[in-house]
C-alpha cells in the first residue's frame, strides 16, 4: 500500500465485512494463503505487466482466477474456463463476479478443480523440462553453456540466445515458458538443476 494512503486504505478495510488486510506474504505464508483460499483476484492493469506467475500459483492450489484481459493473462488464462476476466479498473465488475460466484459455489469449485488439473498438465517441473529440451533442440544447434549462480546462458551461432533464469526451489511455480523468435525466456527450479 502506498505510505501516502495506508491510513486511509487501512480505515476503510476495517468497515468491510468478512475482509481483513493481510499485507504482503511469502513463502509458505503465501502457499497456505493460496491454498486456504478459493477464489484469487488479479485485476491488473499495471503497463508493465508480463504474465503474472501469480496466476499460475492460484491455479496450481486449486483457485478460481479473476483477472483482466491484460498483457500476456490470456497466453495461460481463458475466460469462463479459468475464471473470468473483468473490466480493467472497474470495481463494479469485480463485485459482479464475486457475487455470481458466491451464489454459484458448485460452479467455483468445478472451475478451481480445473485450474489444478490444467497445471498439472501444463506447468510441472516435467512437463516443463520436456518442452524445455524441445525448445532447445528445435531452436539451438551450436550451443555454449555458461553457468553461474543465477543464470545458465546457451548460445547458438548468430543471435539466437536462450536465458534461463533459475528460481528459489521454495517458489510454488515449477517453472514457465515464454518463447519468441529471437529470444527464448525461461524460468527453471534450483532444485532441479
């Protein structure tokens, strides 16, 4: 919360019903939050928006995702199949959702059971792993490996290059995959290397 308005924002949390402000969380505070929870709202609109993993982790602890049609969401969501998108900046449609929600608790929980099985089936570590090694011999011929602490770099010749970032084995996600033409991104698990 900004400094400038925490008082404010914080007063008015305490004149909601059933909400209480939590603050930021990490770690297993955050997975136990997730998987405490049934519904996760992610109403982005933030113009440097990627593809928030944090919409793969409330997939991955059997959430239902409410979300905006933002940046790359729709790479790895789908309206009315993940969740459902709303109105950039309108908390109008929020509230819309969380009510249809609330009164169609069968339908919230066959979604969220969805999502667990749709990470399952597209974001394990051997899944990942899988597709990674395709990406990497479709794409890349002549490779280098460097390796540090952070970052494996494999170059091919020309300026083809493939980062991949390696993540805290305590992150929920077990990793991701953006691919373009002229640069491959990654995330992989510590653990796994």
């Amino acid at each position: 919360i900004d400094q400038k308005y925490s008082k404010e924002i914080l007063n008015l949390f305490t004149e909601l019903k059933n909400t209480e402000y939590i603050g930021i969380v990490n770690g297993d505070d955050k997975k136990n939050l997730l998987e405490w929870g049934n519904v996760f709202v992610l109403p982005t609109f933030y113009k440097m928006e990627g593809q928030p993993i944090s919409i793969l982790e409330a997939m991955a602890t059997t959430n239902l995702v409410v979300t905006t049609n933002h940046a790359g969401i729709s790479d790895v969501f789908q309206d009315k199949i993940n969740g459902y998108f709303v109105e950039k900046n309108n908390e109008n449609s929020i509230q819309k959702i969380l009510s249809y929600l609330a009164a169609n608790k069968s339908e919230l929980k066959k979604i969220a059971e969805y999502n667990k099985t749709f990470f399952l089936n597209n974001f394990t570590v051997d899944i990942f792993k899988k597709n990674l090694l395709e990406v990497i011999q479709y794409k890349i011929k002549d490779k280098k490996i460097f390796l540090n602490k952070n970052t494996i770099i494999l170059n091919s010749s020309g300026k083809k290059r493939i980062f991949i970032t390696i993540i805290d084995e305590n992150n929920i996600t077990s990793g991701i995959k953006w691919l373009s033409i002229k640069q491959i991104n990654v995330l992989i698990p510590a653990a796994e290397l």
